[in-house]
C-alpha cells in the first residue's frame, strides 16, 4: 500500500536529491543504493539531512539515514519521523 504521505515523501526526497545534491539518475528507484547507485557520502549525508529537516520538518539523525541502504528505505524511515507519523 503506498500512501499520499509516502508519494509526496518521495518526490520530495528525489527534488532534494536533483537540487541540494545534484543526482542526476533519472529516474531514481526504491532500491536505487545510496552510496552506489546515487552516489551519496557523508558529507552529501549531511547537507540533506538539513534539507529534510527544513522542507519536510522530519528529525533525524545522520546514524538513522546512514543506516538506510537504499533509497526505499530512506523514503519509509521519513515517511516514520513525519511530525504527527504514528510511532511504531
């Protein structure tokens, strides 16, 4: 089941990816890795985590996404920390 707050999470994601990040993969897919297929590093790491925090209002930390392996699981984690998301 994919939910309205889990699609609009990933386009989100994917502009912060284009515009803060400069991925250029096109287009970007759930098991897309984040350190391989898109090419991430911590430094990339971190300027998207305050990106995610500023225009999604999610809180994480940079252990939570770097424990991500894929672009998939980086949507559901910020799908998980969403202001008002249901705690598990």
């Amino acid at each position: 089941m994919t939910s309205a707050n889990t699609v609009d999470v990933r386009a989100q994601l994917v502009a912060i990816l284009r515009r803060e990040l400069f991925v250029t993969k096109d287009p970007v897919e759930d098991d897309d890795e984040l350190t391989g297929d898109l090419g991430l590093d911590s430094a990339n790491i971190a300027i998207g985590l305050v990106a995610m925090e500023e225009q999604l209002h999610a809180v994480l930390t940079h252990q939570d996404i770097v424990e991500c392996a894929t672009f998939g699981e980086l949507v559901r984690l910020v799908v998980s920390a969403l202001p008002g998301a249901a705690s598990a």
